[in-house]
C-alpha cells in the first residue's frame, strides 16, 4: 500500500512540492485546509505522515507548528527546503492586460504587492489557498482571472504562467519538516541532525553551560530560539537544531544535556539536507 | 511642544495602550495602516518616536520589524509589555443575540474562532484593524454590528462589552518597543537592558564562547533568536536581549564582542519593564 500524506494546502501547493522532493509520487496525498487538520489526520491515523512549514526566510519560525509537533509528542523524520517562488497564471492565450482579478491568499498578495502596483488596473481579492485558485480557475475556464502560484501548480492545472516570480523579496526560503506520530527505527549512521526542545531558569550563565557541552561534544548548531513560558515568569523554553558528523557524539551530548536541562525533548533526528 | 508618536492602527489599537503607558497622554497620535508607513513617519522627522510590536508569547519574533529597525539603522529605547484581551463590543442596549455580524482584523477573528462556535448566528467579516471598527460602529451608530477591540476601544468609541476576553489562548502577551530614529543621550545607571545583534559563522562553538563572555560579564539573557542569513550560507545572524544591573558590566562585555562577532550592533539601551 501506497504512504498516505497530509498536507496543508491542495495538490500544487508548497506543502506538496516538499512532499514530493522527500516522499516522490507514490504517495496517496489528503490536503488539508489548516495546520490544525493536518494533525488531527495524523492524530486519527488517516494518514502515515504530514508535512509542515516550520520557518522560513522572512517571518521566522512558525512558532504555532512548533507547539502542534511538541504538544502532540509527534515525531521529526526530515526536512526540505524550498525556495518559494510566486508566479502569476491565468489560462493560456491571455496578456497581463486581459486580467481583471487575482484571486490569492492574503499573504500571497502582501508579497506580491510591489508587482501589482505597476498594474493597478488589477483587482486584488483575498482567498483561501493559492494553487486552489489556480485549480478553479481551470475547472471553470475562467478568463480574466489569475492566480498566485507555483511552477507545479501552473503544471498540474494547465495554465500560462503571465509573470515569474513577482514577489517583492526574491529570496524567501522556507523549511518544511516530515513528521510521524512516533520515533521509528533507524540506522545512527544515517542520522546526521536533531531538533532539540529544552527549558531552562533565567539563570546566568545556564545556556551558556548547555552550548558548551553542545560544542565539547562537536555538535554545530543551526537554530536556537528562547520562547518565554509566560505562565512561568523567567523561565525560558528554547528550540535548538544541532548537526553532527558523528552519531556518538550526539549520543554522548544528549545523556549530559538530559541532566543539565529540564524537560529535554527530541523533536527528531533526521539526515540533514542543507 | 508635545512628541508626536506614530503608531500602528488607530487610537483604541493594542499600540496605542503601549504608547499610552509609555509617554501618558501628552502626545500627539499619529495613526498608520501599517508598520511600513510607522518607520517612513519617523525616518521623514514627522514623528519624534514610534511604537512597534516585536514579539509576542503566540507567533513569537516579529522578525519584519526586527529588519525594520536593524535596517533603518533605529533605536529601541523604551519597551512595554502588554497582556492582550480581545473583547467583543457593540453599541449599547444590545445582547450577544442582536449581534449578526462582527468585524475584525483576520488575526483577531482567528484568534476567537472557538467563541464564535458557540454563536453561529453571527457572521464574520475580515476588515483592516481591530479599533478601527469599534470606531465605525460609534460614528454610524450601527446595530447588529459588533468589533473586536480592546478595552480602551470600548471607552474611546462608548461601546458597551458584550463578552470579556473572548479569545482562544487566554494568555497572549506582546512586546512593544519605543523606537526612535537616534541613540538618545542616557544616564548609564538607568539602563539595565539591551538589544544587541551580531553575525557569526557555523563554526563549533562560535555562539557558546559569546555566551560565555556574557555570563563572565554578568549579564542575562533573556532572548535569543538566529536568522540563518540565506545570501551567505552557512552564516548567522543573531538577535539577543541581555539584562544586567551594573552598566559597566555591560561595557565591558560590549568592548569583547565587539572583537569577537562580526557585524556587532546595538540595537537599543533602556530600562527593562519586566
């Protein structure tokens, strides 16, 4: 039997291209309309695993997909990262001239504002998903309408793509993890990165105790985060990415830290691809 | 003559509590529709100071107004923390069931999706800013419309609250920043706190010896955050508050990491509020 996957967002979305890159094709894909249902698919064991944004380029960590994976006890098994690119897509034989409305998601849309300010006889309106749009705008043969959306979304729902990658910040990298409900076998070899959760008092000095077991043992960090715990003033919960060469050496660190922080978690371990 | 501040939203908004609480009441308001047109009022000198979320315990970093101010070249001179309650507040004379339509800012609405579950009568509405519609609501003396506002909302615009703290995560706290375009002369033993940022590369360690310097130093860290800078791969920007109760502690931590980090700025000085 084929993997079934969630992700949010419909076939063409960002969430699906980070599948594909890590699952390939054969997979049985439910898309999902928030990160909340994505989740509950896992949570009910509809699907074998999910994929979520974690951070990107732009706005950070998405500290909320951080509290779904923690708060679920879910598991970690992988990463993608994509360079999110915006296009502009309306069905084929149109000019940008002949679009009336674009239909995308707010977020879409303030990325994209610079373009769209040089074609103001554009109208803008807020929507759900943005390879959504892309989709109806082939199930009803719309003219005059376009859609923000990806290169995939553009291939799948046959559509011309009128304007490449018009949003503002031409860089915008976004990580997405895989994730399981639980931690599965695994060969250490293979294993080359981890996501940490731990917290910890405002006490001088204490995560500067906790990086130097981290670098004694030879691990490289690639992500930390304090977020406060505002139910317990002064105490902090931190989010920390570590790569390693060698599994032992996580290992070793991880059975130090265990004592030295409290509640220390592994979100995952996982091979790094970047 | 008075400050002129700018502020983002309107009067009754979230920041204009923040100013509120920072400069009293003497000082003239000017409202913006986003962070955007905040920063241009005060890099045109049309303001003397400007009030900006930075972070909040939901979403965490606000990290495009971190680049804001890092950007722009600004200076935090002042924070306030607020614990923010959304409350749901029409014209008075009316109950929970006279209300068919309630509008809000998108984040807002999101962020009382359970209250409004309980009452499908009322349909919601996406609008720009939360105040703004408390402020409709009063000079339309409309019925049957309710917003989602503040308390200083309902004062300002005479609406009587219909339902206290009607959002989902009970505790949402913000930090707001008093920004100003300059580092303003200060007596050093009134400042205790500090927003520092600095880039290192991934190399082992780089980030535990700066903490450890820290903590020689006394000082406490009460954020950190790394950026991954994506047009230099492997480098890392970080953004971090210390707080410490001797200045020239603080000075003498400063003059090392000036050596030690690359690209080493002070963000701010100021008096910590929590």
């Amino acid at each position: 039997m084929d993997n079934a996957i969630a992700i949010q967002g419909i076939k063409g979305s960002f969430h699906h291209i980070a599948a594909q890159q890590y699952f390939g094709n054969a997979v049985a894909l439910i898309e999902c309309l928030s990160f909340d249902s994505v989740v509950s698919q896992l949570l009910n064991k509809h699907v074998d695993a999910v994929v979520i944004a974690l951070e990107n380029s732009i706005a950070g960590s998405i500290i909320p997909n951080y509290a779904l994976i923690d708060n679920n006890d879910l598991y970690i098994i992988g990463e993608r990262y994509l360079d999110i690119q915006h296009h502009l897509m309306a069905m084929p034989g149109q000019g940008i001239q002949d679009i009336q409305e674009v239909y995308s998601h707010p977020m879409a849309l303030l990325q994209c504002k610079a373009f769209f300010k040089k074609h103001p006889h554009i109208k803008l309106i807020e929507d759900k998903d943005t390879a959504e749009v892309a989709q109806r705008i082939q199930n009803g043969q719309l003219k005059g309408v376009a859609a923000i959306a990806s290169q995939l979304a553009a291939d799948l729902f046959e559509l011309e793509i009128l304007a490449n990658s018009i949003q503002t910040i031409k860089h915008n990298e976004t990580r997405f993890v895989i994730v399981q409900r639980e931690k599965p076998d695994f060969t250490e070899a293979k294993i080359d990165k981890a996501s940490l959760k731990f917290e910890l008092d405002h006490k001088r000095g204490s995560l500067a105790a906790i990086l130097n077991v981290m670098s004694d043992c030879q691990l490289n960090l690639t992500k930390i985060q304090s977020l406060p715990k505002i139910e317990t003033p002064w105490k902090y919960a931190f989010f920390v990415d570590v790569t390693f060469d060698n599994y032992s050496n996580f290992k070793k660190a991880r059975s130090i830290l265990e004592i030295m922080a409290e509640d220390f978690k592994i979100l995952g371990q996982y091979k790094h691809t970047k």
